[in-house]
C-alpha cells in the first residue's frame, strides 16, 4: 500500500512538472511592428475583444510593441497595441495564441495597459 501511495504522488508530480514544461517558451524574439502578418494577428486580437465584450467598440489604430513567444504546441503573440473607441485612443495589451498547423487562433488576454 505505501508503494502504490509513493507511486501515485511520483506521477502526479511528474504531469504536473510536465505540463508546466510544455507552457514555458523555448525561444522569445520581437515582433517586427511592419509585418503584416503580425498585424493581422493584432487585428483579430481586436475583432475578438469586440465580438467577446459587446460593449465595446475598439478600432485599432497601431502595433506599438510586442513578443512572440515559441512554445512547444503553438506561437504565443504578445502585443501591445493602440485603439480607438470612438472618442479617445488608448494602449491595451492583447495575447493570442496560434497553433497555425491547427489553422487555431484564440485571444487569450486582452486589456488596457495601466500608465505609469
């Protein structure tokens, strides 16, 4: 019984040391704020903030910065973007994650970045 207890604890802290591995990036490189690649991922993190939150009606002005982050399933994009909504432009902080051999996107954090 106190083998199979010690076995149990062992896997359970193997998946979870596993799992956290997966999520970690292997490799973080700037975005090229001119790609247009990178700025229709920005742009879609905009159309899905809008369809999520029907309140809201954020255009998006500019790629300002960001970080992509190559991770063992997928590329996580973290952005940081300016975009109107209709009176004022402020910067929000948008992450998408795309698994383009899945033909997946998915907004995954979207607010407004807090100035200092």
């Amino acid at each position: 019984m106190r083998f199979q207890f010690i076995f149990l604890i062992l896997v359970v802290l193997f998946v979870s040391l596993a799992s956290n591995q997966a999520k970690r990036p292997i490799q973080s490189s700037p975005v090229n704020i001119n790609d247009p690649y990178v700025i229709n991922i920005t742009t879609f993190a905009v159309i899905e903030y809008n369809k999520q939150n029907t309140k809201a009606k954020l255009v998006f002005e500019k790629l300002l910065n960001g970080v992509i982050d190559t991770l063992n399933d997928g590329i996580n994009f973290r952005l940081t973007l300016s975009a109107n909504n209709g009176s004022t432009s402020n910067k929000y902080g948008a992450i998408v994650l795309e698994k383009a051999y899945k033909h997946f996107r998915k907004l995954t954090a979207f607010a407004p970045v807090q100035h200092a």
